[in-house]
C-alpha cells in the first residue's frame, strides 16, 4: 500500500548530512535529486524516503507528504477522482512525471489536513 514517504526539513543541508550517514548504515543512499534541496533515498532503482526545505511560509506547518502505490494507471485515475469528490484541493492532474522515471504516473491532493497526498503506479501503459 505504502509507496514512499517526504518530510522537510527546516535546515536541509543538516537534514541530508544526517540522512546520509543513517540510512547509509541501512543500505540506503541518494538516489534522485530532482530539484534543488529535494532528495529521494533508498535502496535502487526508487526512492522511498524523501526529504525537502521547510518553505519559509510553512511556519508552525509541516507538510507531509505520503504516496499510496497502485497497481494500474486506471487506479491513480479513480484515487483522484474519489479525493476530488470528497474536496480534495487539486495539486496536480494524473500524469506521468518523468522527472523520477519512464512511466512514474502519479496524481496528487491535498488532505483535509493540508497533506500532501499521492497515488501513483510505476509500470507503462
């Protein structure tokens, strides 16, 4: 059910001099930096463990973010039609995001709580 999980982190360069001697000892390393400050860690070819910048507008909020996998396209399709029913805030339309990798689709919303929340399928069409 789990896909990958994001925190932030109010100083990013303690944060990943931290995450990169801890999860080291796990097996864990660096994977993908796919923008400044935004690190994906793991064990290759994904990322499960993200970190990234506490914005400076996010005082006293910390945003999560937690990606549910899915098996199909189709259900990245029906997780975001049943979060928008529900009043889900729209971050952004299922898709493929090849940024992380070829056929990474995914869709995201914003829970109740402000959470970001993600489905997303890894395999092609």
């Amino acid at each position: 059910m789990m896909d990958h999980l994001g925190i932030q982190c109010a100083d990013i360069e303690a944060g990943a001099a931290f995450y990169d001697t801890v999860l080291a000892t796990l097996g864990g390393k660096r994977i993908l930096e796919p923008a400044p400050g935004v690190i994906g860690y793991g064990v290759p070819p994904h990322p499960d463990f993200w970190i990234s910048p506490l914005a400076p507008t996010d005082a006293g909020f910390r945003e999560n973010h937690v990606a549910f996998a899915a098996d199909t396209r189709a259900a990245v399709d029906a997780f975001f039609a049943a979060a928008v029913s529900m009043g889900a805030e729209v971050l952004h339309h299922p898709r493929e995001w090849p940024e992380y990798h070829p056929g990474y689709y995914g869709a995201f919303v914003r829970d109740p709580d402000g959470n970001n929340v993600e489905a997303v399928c890894h395999r092609p069409e």
